[in-house]
C-alpha cells in the first residue's frame, strides 16, 4: 500500500510530461510557421499582388459581361473525385485484396503447368503493391483529371496548367535558393527517431541496386504527377478567379494528403505547398517544384537508408 501511495504522485508527474511534451511537440509547426512567413511574404509579395490584380480585373470583366466562369467549380468536383478515389482504390489494400491474390495463383497456375514465369509474388510483392500505387497516382493525377478537363473546356491548352518548358533555364536560380533552404530543414527532420523507420516506404530497396532503381523511378514519377495535380491542374483553373488566395486554397488537400506521414513532416506541408505554389505561379511551371520536390525525396531515402540498412551492395537481389 505504502508502494501505491508513493508511486501515484511519480506516475502524475510522468503523466504531465509527457502530455506537456506532446503539447510541445505539438506547438512547434506554429513557432516554425512564424519564423518563416516573413521570408515567404518577402520573396513572393509581388508574385501574389499580381495575382489579386489580374484576379480583380478578371472578376471585373466577368460582372461586366455578365459571364460565369465555371472553372473553379469543375477543378474542385475533380479534385474531390480524385483525391477520394486515391483513398480507397490506390492504396496497397486494394492491390492486397484484389490483385495480388490473382497474381499469386496466375504465378502457381504456370508452375504447375511446369511454364516460365516472370512473376514472383514472394519475393517482388511488395514491389508489386508500390507500382500499382505509384501508376495509380500517375493515372489519377495526370491522364484522368486532364481529360476530363479538355472534355468539359476543350478551348483550354493543358500546356498552360504548368506544363510549358519555355523560361524554365531562367528560372534554376529560385530551384538552387528552394534547396539552400529546404535540404538543411531535411536534414533536420531526418533525426527524429520516426523518420528512418517511415522512409523509404519500400522496405526491400537496400537489398539490390535494381529494387532501389526501380522503386526510386516510381517515387519520381509520381512526384512529377503530384506536382502536375497540386501545382498545374488546381491552380491554373483558380489563378485569374482567386488571386493568390489559389495557393492557399491548394495547399489544404495538399496537407491533408500527408496524413499517416510523420507529424514534422505532415506540418511542414503547408510552408511547402505555399512556396511551391507561389513558385508555380511566379513561373508558371510546375518543373522548379518538381527538382525540389525529387531533390527531398531522393536525399530523404538516402538518409533513411544510410541511418538504417545502408545502400544496397549488388545490383541484382540475391
């Protein structure tokens, strides 16, 4: 009893820390929000002033003409579609339930036929899951939203959604000062005790030059059509209807998909999605995104690696 009574105000104590360091933990995005809205308003002040400018004189024109610009609500019902759609049927559960189970007995059926197969659920399946997720997103992030999008406005050039590569060596300048300060920010990141455990999500890429090739080639592309997504299809429809407001209104979804990922990472979204955003719109390409986008990437599994089973040894799995 006399044990009891001495440990309860020991276990109140623990109990308060660590809720107080949770809470901590928990206020650091905010702290980190401050400190870096003022470099972000500096560098893209005058980006988001033409964009309220154009904006206005867009919203004008259309009251004058009596017009109505269906375009944001179309890219939002899409979105919507989308992003729903990647939820449910583009995760590694759906290819588990569906698809890998036909693998499985389509790889067994040519055994027992005694017939060469190419499949190996064993030992690749895992594989298997990831480039349904990554072709998932490819699909969903690029081919349907933009046909869709000429269906319903066929005058409109997808090429303006972010995807012209005129002015794009003129713009390498804001890549390298993207990365001078996002890579140390990685860095940082990288030695919360979650991060190595989390990334890469191909667990098996340190076995063999070729898992990791592959899988690091699927991871790109589809950072290039997250990139097409966030930064060409959502912002290209609201540029002359919301001004610079349009960045902010992509950067909620943009958020809400990095839900599951570690809290840091899933914080620092928001700054992320507003610079490259901004970024996009200042260049009106999603290309500069993207080089920062893969550059994170690629130096955040190398990090998890290096701080886990380190870089593979062979080029092909034993």
């Amino acid at each position: 009893m006399m044990a009891l009574t001495l440990s309860a105000p020991n276990y109140e104590l623990a109990w308060i820390g660590g809720a107080l360091g949770a809470f901590l933990k928990m206020a650091v995005p905010a702290l980190v929000y401050a400190a870096i809205a003022p470099l972000l308003w500096v560098f893209f002040r005058k980006t988001w002033a033409e964009l309220d400018s154009d904006a206005t004189d867009h919203r004008i024109e259309q009251r004058a003409s009596g017009r109505f610009d269906a375009r944001p609500w179309a890219m939002f019902a899409i979105v919507a579609f989308v992003l729903t759609a990647q939820e449910y049927y583009g995760g590694s559960r759906f290819f588990s339930t569906y698809f890998r189970p036909y693998l499985s007995e389509m790889e067994q059926a040519r055994h027992r036929a005694h017939l060469p197969t190419r499949i190996d659920t064993r030992f690749y399946g895992e594989l298997y899951g990831y480039a349904w997720w990554a072709g998932f997103r490819v699909v969903g992030y690029t081919l349907f939203p933009m046909l869709v999008w000429k269906a319903l406005f066929p005058k409109d050039s997808l090429l303006d959604m972010g995807l012209r590569i005129r002015g794009l060596a003129s713009h390498a300048w804001i890549y390298g000062v993207c990365l001078a300060v996002v890579l140390p920010c990685t860095a940082l990141v990288a030695r919360s005790p979650d991060f190595a455990s989390y990334y890469p999500f191909y667990k098996a890429c340190s076995r063999s030059w070729f898992d990791l090739l592959v899988w690091e080639s699927m991871y790109l592309a589809q950072f290039f059509a997250l990139e097409v997504f966030f930064r060409g299809f959502m912002l290209a429809p609201l540029r002359r209807t919301f001004g610079s407001g349009a960045v902010f209104a992509m950067c909620v979804p943009y958020v809400m998909i990095h839900y599951g990922k570690p809290y840091f990472e899933a914080s620092g979204a928001f700054l992320a999605g507003v610079a490259l955003g901004s970024l996009a719109m200042r260049t009106r390409s999603i290309y500069s995104g993207f080089f920062v986008h893969a550059s994170v990437a690629l130096l955040m599994d190398g990090l998890a690696l290096s701080h886990g089973g380190g870089l593979p040894t062979h080029f092909w799995p034993r």
